[in-house]
C-alpha cells in the first residue's frame, strides 16, 4: 500500500467516527402525547443527510433529509431516528439516534373537580385549591331512616363526579379501589356520609361493578377528616363482576349524607391541595390513561342535572317569558313579555291616550279652557293664619317662618315622628287639569341658615285627587342646601330625579310614590318641610310676599279653587272667600258674616253690611267685638296696596283680624270690566263676579300679538321664577 492510499483510508476513518456536533438532532429524545416533528442539521459542509426511522443504521440509498420529518402520536408508540453525513456513497460522519416514546400519562389515581368531573392525579393538581362543595341533607322517613347503603332517589341530593373514556389493565397487586376523601360535618354529632364508586368497562352504559364504601361518621369538630378505612372493613358490599380491563371505559364516584341534621350542612373538599388536603380516589389499574383530554361537564353534572338544552352544564334551560336561552325578560304588569307597562297619560295597560292642549287626558283636539280662576297653579305660605293660598292671594307684608332644629337627629327621606319638628301647609278644593308642558312639581325655597354650616332642607309635596284624604302621588324631593350666609337665598327643585338633562333635578324615587298625575276634582295638596340632616340651629323661610317668598309651583292648568275653612293659630275659625263665592243682592251668603259695619279703623256692631262692603280675605264675628280703645289698627299704617285683577284700588281699610291689624283690599264691583293676559296662551275679556274676572260663553281665549302689546299698554306684568311666568297683578 502506498502512502497515498493510507492517507486517504486514515482521513475517511476520521471522519468515520465523527465528533458530538456533526448532526443535530430536534427534539432530543422526550415522549409525546401529540403529533410533532424531527428536524435534523449537519455542521459538515457539502454533505447529505441520509436517515432512518425505524432504528435501522443509514446507507447511501437510505431517505434524503430536506424538510421537516412528521411523526404521528400513535399510544405506547416508540420511534427511533438515526442520521448520518454522506458525501456521495462516503459517509463522513458517525450515526447520530434519538428516541421518541407516546406512553399516556398514568391515570390510576383522580382528584375531585367541583364542576362535575374526576381529573387525573400524578402529584400535581391542574385544579385551583381550596374548593368546597356542599353536600345536601336528603329527606329521612319510616321507611329510610338513614341511608346508609342505600342511594337517595333524588339526585339533587347525591354528589356525582365522572370520569370518561378509560383504558387500563387490572393490577391485582394493587388490590381494590380506595379513597382518601376530606369531610367535614361541623360541630353536630352524628352527621355521616356514605361513597359508592361504579366502573363501566366499556362505557355501553352499564355499570359491571358498584363499591359500597362503608359509612363514615364525622367527629363532632369543625374542622376537615379523612375518609378512608383498610381492607376488608372498606366496604360494605359490592355488587357486579369482579374487575377487568377498562377499554374507553368509565368510573363514576358518587357521595350522599346517610344520616345527621344537615345543620351545619356537611362540606367535601374538592379541586388543588390545601393544608395537605386532597380529596382522591384510587383504581387498581396499570397502564391506565385517559384518551384525548378531561370529560366533557355535558355527560353529567353534580347533583344529577345533566348539560341543558341551551349547552350550559347544570343551566337553567329556557328562560324569560319568551322561553329563549339566556333570556332575562320578564311578564310586565300588564301580562305583555317585556312589554312597556302601563302607558299613556292615563296609565293603564295598552293605552295610546295622551294630553291635549287643554291639558286634558284623552281630550279633544278642539278645547276651551274653563271660565273661572285660572291663575292658581302657584301657592306661597301665608304665616298668619298658616296655610297654603294663591301666589296672587298673598298681599302682606314679607315675613318668615321658623323650620326648627331636630336636637341632632338625622331624617333624611322620611317626615320626622315629631311633628313640632315638621312645618305642614294645606290648599284645598282644588280643580284642575295636568299641564304636560309644565311636566312636574317646582319647589322655590327662600331660605336663611344664618352662619350655620351643613343644613339641609326637605320638602314632600303630597296630591290628593279628590279629596278623600288618601294622597295617590307622594314626591319627596332631596335636600336643599342653604349657605352659611347670612340673608335669604333662592333654593329651587324640580320634581324630576337629577340628570344632564335637569340638572336641578330633585325628586328622590326610592321613597316616593308616582303613579301618573291625574285631573284635580276637590283635591288637596300637602306641603311638609323639615331638616333633613342634624341640626341645632333653626332655618327660616320667607312668606307671604308676591315677589321673594316660598313657592309651590304644580303642574296644572285652569285650576279653580271654591272658599273653604281653614283653622289658623289665631284661634278661631277664618272662612276665605277666593274664587266663585256665590252671593245674593243683600249681601254675602257663605260663610261666617253677622251683622257688623266697616269702617276705615275699625269694626264697631249692629249694622248691616251692604253689598260691595266685604270682600275676599275678610272674616267677622260676633264674638270678638272690638272697640275703639282696643283697635290694632291704631296707629298702623296700611300699605299701599298692589293693583290686581278685580280689586277696588281706590279703597282699602285696617281691621282687626284676632287681635293682629289686617289690611283688606275690597273687590271691583261686580259687572266691572276685565281682562286675563296670560301670553302665549290664555287670554280673554270678561267682567268681575265676586272678585273674579269671569270669560263669557264663546269668549276668545288665544293670545294675539295685540295681547301682547296690550299686557304691557294696561299695566299687566308678570314676576319670573327660573322661565316660569307667573301672573301676579293686573289693572283696567
């Protein structure tokens, strides 16, 4: 042999053995229990990889490697790859193997998954720890006084978990079945609870062995024990063949309360370890595994509900009144499946009705307003004889009433038990029609805190449509809050909850009561004010004033009200005269008159009192003569009165009205002539009747331009509340 040839055998026996980095190959040898893919490189340049898969060593006619080799996870599988360097037919490398195997993990041990299902266990939980599950008392009877050994009927009383699709050999070496279960039955004697494990080899449905586990009796401390006793006292009977080999096979582990209050209900720890708990349960099987994943919660959920038509494991089904799933909708009062309710402007089911421009319900297109008052939708506090009257009615001089503390008890939503700590004002007989333009109650508080600091005002406004002494709509309006300032502020609500929209918005729903607002036929409305949050300082309100007092402003149009009598703290019974008071040609009818004469400073007995000489506001009786030397009046200068639709503006006199002077403005003479300017909308001419300017039959009431003109040429002028224009006074 030459040297030449000797050199050339050396190198390729070099290359022959190769070193650890020639080829790599990836991944190196692991088990599988999915699909994947070899990729094999060589650090050799201008080399071929030739290679295997069935752990044969690689020629020169073995498999070119260019791509990606796929290997497909076939159960206890085993693939072998090895590779090798070939330039040409030479091989330039030594031969590289790895090993894949596709060995299942072992499924012989199971952990408790709360949901439904048993999981494998291999000394790691995937389940999240401290899970409880409640177990529920099943009913005892005669017949079952316990049920021990005994499976409740009912599966709402029975803890069912399922694990599926099974494939194991029986070990006889392991014995039988066990259970390491943690319980806890609080601390009532006498609670016990009861395992049954059940195996369908083949999952046909049927189960070919049922373990009843012998009965446990938990001690009487709150805390968790482990159920589990040795052979042969484990079980009290067993039923079926004796064990065989699981192919797709299932096991089903089934708990139940045999005997014990439920009071505390017994608990079964579930899911991931806590405190070294772990509820598990054991299968005398090797080379067992689960195919493909956990169990599905649909082939059966705890406490023997099944997945519901809608797929939802344990779900409702269908639901809502219009039985669809995950319907949330619900019957309205009116029987409609997520209908609107009641609707329309008289609130009842189906209704279509709404306001027309008389502000009438359900009303005709084409309406006339009724003749009589029709400026009283707004009442001010009258303090001297306290109530409610017409903003127009208001004709004294501003005073102010006191809102007392409440000694530091908080009453915020609710009237105060206390009624020295509440101030109440009525109007009644009132008549009238809902404004819809108008749409809520306004409250116009004039308040002075002083220089306290954290007042709060409440007020509840009250409607009863007729009268009956029952208040249908009760609004209760949130706190208003005066400055520490000393001096009145304006404090103004509206009868609607807070929003962008209304942003001084007040109504407070939750105590209110709201159905729809109705006609006015004899109703009385209610006005209660109090403070709301603790307090020892007292509030005042303005009164009595036409400009800058407290105000109610309600919702209604062509309201009317008749006299009615009123119980003041002056002491004696007061009769009203306002609107409509009948009267005959000898004098006033209605209403608490006897024989006295008006005079400028007094009253003096024994005349009669003709026509035209008693007006509304004025209220006499024999029992209080009063006498010269004891007149209020005295002394006390009137002033000078407001101009006013059908007053007399050209005499006023002092009486004395329960020993207080009191200023009274007569009426016009009946048939004077009058006109009503509320623009845009009401207007019309008219002649006065018992201080009221009446409208004749057929009479326009619609607003021109020259009633604009003519509101302001006559002397008409209007006192604006945040864009409400109330009308105040007029005069001819």
């Amino acid at each position: 042999m030459g040297i030449t040839e000797f050199f050339i055998l050396s190198l390729l026996s070099f290359f022959a053995q190769g070193n650890a980095q020639d080829i790599t190959i990836s991944p190196p040898s692991s088990n599988h229990l999915a699909d994947f893919t070899v990729t094999i490189s060589t650090i050799i340049g201008g080399s071929d990889i030739r290679y295997t898969n069935d752990a044969t060593d690689p020629t020169e006619t073995s498999n070119l490697y260019s791509t990606p080799i796929p290997i497909t996870f076939t159960r206890f599988n085993n693939v072998t790859i090895r590779a090798q360097a070939y330039s040409g037919t030479t091989p330039v490398s030594a031969i590289f193997e790895t090993k894949y195997s596709m060995i299942p993990p072992s499924c012989d041990v199971f952990a408790i998954d709360r949901d439904c299902s048993l999981v494998c266990y291999n000394g790691q939980s995937v389940l999240s720890p401290g899970q409880i599950q409640n177990i529920e008392t099943p009913t005892y009877t005669v017949q079952n006084p316990n049920w021990a050994g005994t499976r409740p009927a009912n599966n709402s009383k029975v803890l069912r978990y399922l694990i599926d699709r099974l494939y194991g050999t029986f070990d006889a070496q392991k014995g039988n079945s066990d259970s390491q279960i943690w319980i806890d039955g609080g601390n009532v004697a006498g609670q016990a609870m009861q395992l049954r494990i059940s195996y369908d080899w083949t999952n046909d449905g049927v189960y070919d062995r049922i373990e009843f586990f012998d009965n446990f009796a938990c001690n009487d401390l709150p805390s968790y024990e482990v159920y589990t006793k040795p052979l042969p006292q484990r079980y009290q009977f067993i039923f079926g063949t004796g064990y065989q080999s699981l192919v797709n096979g299932s096991i089903m582990m089934e708990l139940w309360q045999t005997s014990g209050p439920g009071v505390p209900k017994m608990t079964l720890r579930t899911d991931g370890i806590v405190g070294g708990q772990l509820s598990t349960v054991s299968i005398p099987y090797s080379f067992s595994y689960q195919d493909v994943g956990a169990t599905e919660c649909g082939l059966l959920c705890n406490g023997g509900q099944s997945v519901d038509v809608c797929g939802t494991c344990s779900g409702p089904g269908l639901t809502g009144c219009d039985l669809q799933c995950y319907s949330s909708k619900i019957l309205d009062e009116c029987g409609i499946c997520a209908g609107p309710g009641r609707t329309g402007c008289d609130n009842q089911c189906n209704s279509t009705k709404v306001v027309d421009t008389c502000g009438i319900c359900g009303g005709s297109t084409s309406c006339q307003f009724p003749v009589g008052n029709i400026a009283c939708d707004s009442f001010g506090i009258r303090s001297q004889c306290p109530d409610l009257v017409c903003l127009t009615s208001l004709a004294t001089p501003a005073n102010a009433i006191v809102v007392p503390s409440n000694n530091g008890t908080q009453s915020q939503q609710q009237v105060p038990s206390n009624p020295s700590l509440v101030i109440t004002y009525f109007i009644r007989n009132l008549t009238g029609y809902y404004n819809v333009e108008e749409k809520f109650t306004t409250v116009y508080l004039y308040a002075d805190a002083g220089t306290a600091v954290g007042l709060g005002l409440q007020v509840r406004v009250s409607y009863d449509w007729t009268g009956d002494g029952t208040y249908e709509r009760i609004e209760y309006f949130t706190s208003f809050s005066p400055n520490p300032t000393d001096g009145f502020e304006l404090l103004r609500g509206l009868g609607i909850p807070n929003s962008a929209t209304y942003p001084d918005g007040k109504l407070a729903t939750g105590p209110s009561t709201l159905p729809a607002f109705q006609s006015l036929n004899n109703g009385v409305i209610r006005v209660n004010i109090w403070q709301a949050h603790a307090s020892f300082s007292d509030i005042q309100l303005q009164t009595d004033d036409q400009v800058q007092t407290t105000v109610i402003q309600i919702p209604y149009i062509t309201l009317s009200r008749k006299p009615y009598a009123g119980m003041g703290p002056c002491g004696i019974p007061v009769v009203f005269v306002t609107t409509g008071v009948d009267q005959t040609t000898g004098g006033i009818t209605t209403g608490g008159l006897t024989t006295s004469k008006l005079t400028t400073n007094g009253l003096t007995t024994g005349a009669d009192v003709t026509t035209g000489s008693v007006t509304s506001g004025v209220h006499f009786t024999t029992a209080q003569p009063v006498t010269t030397a004891h007149d209020p009046c005295l002394g006390y200068t009137c002033p000078a009165p407001s101009n006013s639709i059908c007053v007399n503006m050209t005499s006023y006199s002092c009486v004395n009205q329960g020993g207080q002077p009191r200023c009274v403005y007569p009426s016009a003479n009946d048939g004077t002539v009058c006109k009503v300017l509320l623009p845009p909308s009401i207007c019309y001419r008219g002649i006065c009747q018992s201080g009221s300017c009446y409208s004749p039959p057929g009479a326009d009431i619609e607003c021109t331009d020259e009633d604009f003109e003519s509101s302001v040429e006559s002397g008409a002028f209007f006192i604006t509340f945040n864009c409400f224009l109330i009308l105040l006074f007029s005069f001819m």
